[in-house]
C-alpha cells in the first residue's frame, strides 16, 4: 500500500512541476530547462542566450518559487 501512495504522489508531484513549467514565460522556461534539464552552467545559459548570469539566477530563481508554491498548496491540501 506504501509504494501505491508513493507512486501516486510521485505522479501527482511530476503533473504539478509540468503545469508550473509549462506555464512559465517562455524564456524564464527555456533558462530552467537548458540549467536543470540539460545540466549546464549559468555562465554557458548566459552566452548561449546573450543574456547576463544575473538575468539567469532570476530566471531559475523564479521558476523553483513557482514549482514551490505549488507544491506547497498541495501538500496543504493533502494533509
């Protein structure tokens, strides 16, 4: 019974962290996917997008408070 509520937690979990990203604007979406999907550095993120390592944080920065919140209204919910 544990591993069936751990996997639908799981799921329920991945489904809120897609939504959160794919609702995101575009290029706070395509930072966060090229630093945590394709493991590279921000420094790299910056040239490839001529944009600052400052403007990368704030990207990746908001992306993690969005998926943050969200999980924490459904652990509120949850409980």
């Amino acid at each position: 019974n544990e591993s069936v509520i751990e996997n639908l937690f799981a799921e329920d979990t991945d489904e809120i962290i897609q939504k959160v990203l794919g609702d995101l604007p575009e290029q706070c979406y395509k930072v966060f996917s090229m630093s945590r999907l394709d493991g590279l550095a921000n420094n790299e993120i910056a040239n490839q997008l001529n944009i600052t390592q400052n403007t990368v944080r704030a990207h990746i920065y908001k992306a993690l408070q969005r998926i943050s919140e969200a999980l924490k209204k459904f652990s509120e919910n949850t409980v």
